[in-house]
C-alpha cells in the first residue's frame, strides 16, 4: 500500500498536493484531521480519498488558479502542525470542508490563520448549522459558506469575491451590521451554479490526492471514482438523505464516461482496480443495466476489476442473470449498508430492507464470489439489547454462511456506535426528545483498548467518533464490548484467512 507523503518539515511543500510552487496560491483547500495527531499518532497509513475536494481543485485549476490540497488526515497532522502548513502556504483563500464530528478542529484552525487569509467552508455541517458557524468568532476570517455542490462557485469567488452577492447558496457574516447575509442569483441561472452538468466535469486531478491511486495487497494500483451525485433514499441517521439535501438534483455520469475516465486512469497510473463510492452505482435497477451494457460492450471485465457500494433492496430484486453479469463485468465486492439485525430497528432506520433479505443477497453474491462487506451500526436510538443481540446474531450468521461456502466470496463486518448528525431525521427526533444541540455535537473518538481490541485490529479507528450519551436501551459500556467483541472477531478472522 502506498504510504503517506513525509512529514518531518511541517511547513514542507511536500504536505501541499496538486499546487506548483512557482506561483503564488491562490487557494489552499484542507481536509482536517479527524483528531490532533500530535496528541497521538495515527496508527493506519491510508484513509479515504478527498474527491469532492478534488474536483473543486481540478476545476478551479482548469480555469487558471493555483491551488492546492492539504490533506491533514492523510498525514496525519495535528492541529498546530496544520495552522503551520497552511500560514506557511500564504494562500489568498483557504477553503474547508465541514464534518460535524471534526468542526471543533477546524474552528480550532480557522482561528489560527494569518488575518491575510480569507476562509470559504462547505460541506454537510455548514450546510446543516449555518447560522451557528457564522456566529462562530472563530470563524472570523470566513467570507463565504457555500451550500451545496460548490466547483462553480468557489471558481467564481476565485476570480472576484464581491461575486458572491450573486452566486446562490452562498452565506457570510456582515460583522459590521451583525446580520448574516446570502448571495442571490437569476432564477434561469440557479441550476447551473446548484447542479451542473456531472458529464460535463473534468476528471478527477489525482496529483490532489496524495494517497489515490495506491497499491493494493494484491499488487494492483487502484483508484477511487464517483459515478453519481445525489441519493434517492431517506435512511434517518444519514446526511446524504433526499429530504436534507432538496436543493441536490441527483444525476448519474454516463457510462461512456465512467469507462474513459477509468481508461484514463489505467493509461496514467497503471490502475487496473476501482472502487465506486457514492450510493447509487448499485443503487438502482436502471443505473446497474445501463452500466452493464456499457460494461459488457467495453470488456470492462476482461480489463479490470472494480467493488462498489450497493443496496440491499435493489440487489435483492436483481435476477440471477443479472448479477452474473455484475460478476463477468469484474465486480469483486460489494459495501452494503446492513445497519441492523433488528426489522423494527430497520424501519425506525427507514432502511426498506429486512435481516432476511441480508441474507439472501449476502448468499447470493457470495455464491459467485463477489465479497461482501457490511456496515453496522451500534446503540440506535429506540435499539433495546434485544435487537443489538439480533444484530449480533446476523452478522454470525453472515460469518457462518461464508464458512458454509468455502471458495466463495468473503463477508467482513465493520461495526460503528451510532452518532447523530445535524440536519438528519435521527437529530431532529433527538432534539424533539429534549437533547441539547451542545450534547449531540460534543464528538470524541472511542478508545476501544480497554474492551480488548486493540488499534491495529481497529483499521480505520478514528471513525468510531462518540457524544458520550446513551441513545438506545443498551448502556455505553456493554455497546462497547459489543462493539470491541465483533471487531476483535473480524480481526482474527481475517488474520487467519478467512474474510480476506
């Protein structure tokens, strides 16, 4: 696997991705770290690709800026460490990209810019708690919070900030009047700024993405791609909901055009792997046919191979024959949102599947050997122990059916405690229920150490992020062992060979 740029110089350019060094920057875009790493180190050397991130730089770039990208997870930086790089830089703008479980650390970095440096933030907790950032006095510097899908408009804050007044979905403080005020455009030309043409974007930059493409265990180079923006469903803990995002048109590249970025990819970097991470790729009948068909004309199975995020529903209603072809066409493994083992959690999660229906798809892809892996989700609000047992239950069931089918595809459990976040279904119930805003977003990582399973069995630990309260009928210290117990087991289990 490819490690990490080095990071001995804090200020080094190395840090800094995609940017030439012999112009002055016009933006510096940063992903920040999930913790501060100074206080103690990460223990993993990979973490997920910035994409959305990087097709902002990439169009920003097409249209004559200098710009770059931090990725202060993927080194691995603290929160200083960060302030450093970025002071050091002398960007005109720095941009971030908000999660409701890392803000504090952004605050924390946005308070630490030189005055000369104008900040723009986006992302799924500016878009959810607006007001409150722009109220923020850490967040003095920002002159511009953009809701939604942001390439278009961060171009144009590039080229002249005064345009802001006219590009929609874009918000800022006026410190003077202590009001807060919002960028409006002509009603015809709305949808070209919110939800432009995706066929229309350049592809992805990849000198922006310091880890992607990387190699693989198996020796393969392998890239992360995009092919849809936007998701139909309305899962209740979810930020990417239809109901929390109306202003996001959900589009799907055309297949011609996933195959010639992924032709690209090949011919540049070698890659002969892909992982497709948005929801939709196998997230409905209409997309996976017209992929296929593309697929199957292009010989994409003969050339590559590829796993993707899928659900459980519509897998569940795909034939035979048409998972066949998923399986002839390179599929290798599909990410499924299981959540729960509980049919009454399921339906509080509006998830639209049963722990059943897990099975039978499970089963059915492992018979060809396609991978699965599935996604947990511990201590929902409403969960009782008798529905985390049947969770528990189900993903040994998963374990023993992959068992019952040596040869086949493999099946690995990846389980999370349940966090809310703003602007989601769950949030609101939580919110109604008489939780404070300052409790649900007091975020902290969870140390499973004193549950048993240590960091190396924990992978991507710092995903497992906690408020610290008991949301479901099991108290935190038994979700814990939970939560260790099934991470321990996949642990050995892969270790030893199985669920490889």
């Amino acid at each position: 696997m490819r490690q990490p740029p080095s990071t001995t110089n804090d200020s080094s350019p190395d840090l800094i991705a995609g940017a030439d060094p012999a112009r002055a920057l016009d933006a510096l875009f940063i992903n920040a770290p999930l913790r501060d790493y100074s206080l103690r180190p990460r223990t993993n050397d990979y973490t997920l690709p910035v994409i959305g991130m990087a097709y902002i730089a990439t169009y920003a770039r097409e249209r004559g800026f200098n710009v770059g990208i931090l990725d202060a997870e993927a080194h691995g930086l603290g929160v200083q460490q960060t302030i450093d790089a970025i002071n050091a830089a002398r960007p005109r703008w720095a941009g971030m990209n908000l999660l409701a479980p890392t803000y504090e650390l952004s605050a924390r970095i946005a308070a630490g810019l030189d005055p000369d440096i104008a900040l723009m933030v986006g992302g799924h907790h500016a878009k959810a708690m607006p007001t409150r950032i722009l109220a923020d006095p850490r967040m003095g510097r920002l002159r511009a919070l953009i809701i939604g899908e942001a390439e278009t408009r961060v171009a144009a804050l590039l080229d002249d900030t005064n345009r802001r007044t006219r590009l929609p979905g874009v918000m800022w403080r006026d410190r003077l009047l202590g009001t807060n005020a919002v960028g409006v455009s002509k009603p015809e030309d709305s949808e070209a700024w919110l939800t432009p043409d995706i066929n229309a974007r350049p592809f992805v930059n990849r000198a922006y993405l310091p880890q992607d493409p990387y190699r693989t265990s198996a020796g393969r180079w392998k890239a992360n791609m995009v092919g849809a923006r936007g998701c139909p469903y309305e899962c209740t803990f979810c930020g990417a909901a239809a109901s929390v995002n109306p202003d996001v048109k959900i589009r799907t590249r055309a297949p011609d055009n996933i195959i010639a970025e992924m032709d690209e990819l090949h011919g540049r970097h070698q890659v002969t792997a892909f992982r497709f991470i948005d929801d939709l790729f196998l997230g409905a009948h209409r997309i996976i046919a017209d992929m296929m068909r593309a697929f199957t004309h292009h010989r994409v199975g003969e050339r590559y191979v590829w796993d993707a995020t899928g659900r459980i529903n519509v897998l569940a209603r795909e034939s035979s024959t048409a998972l066949d072809t998923l399986m002839a066409n390179g599929l290798t493994e599909v990410a499924l949102g299981i959540e729960s083992g509980s049919d009454r959690v399921l339906a509080l999660m509006d998830k639209r599947i049963t722990a059943e229906m897990t099975l039978t798809v499970a089963r059915r892809l492992m018979e060809r050997g396609i991978n699965v892996k599935g996604y947990f989700l511990l201590g929902f609000p409403g969960e009782q122990p008798e529905d985390l047992a049947a969770t528990v239950r189900l993903i040994h069931d998963l374990w023993e059916l992959e068992d019952r089918l040596p040869g086949s595809g493999s099946f690995r459990a990846s389980a999370f405690e349940f966090r809310p976040y703003p602007g989601t279904a769950a949030w609101a119930q939580l919110i109604a229920a008489g939780h404070s805003p300052e409790e649900l977003l007091n975020y902290s990582d969870v140390d499973l150490t004193e549950h048993g399973a240590n960091e190396s069995m924990r992978a991507r630990d710092e995903f497992n992020f906690s408020v610290g309260l008991p949301f479901s009928g099991t108290d935190l210290p038994e979700l814990r062992r939970t939560l260790s117990a099934i991470t321990r087991e996949q642990h050995t289990r892969t270790s030893q060979g199985v669920s490889a």
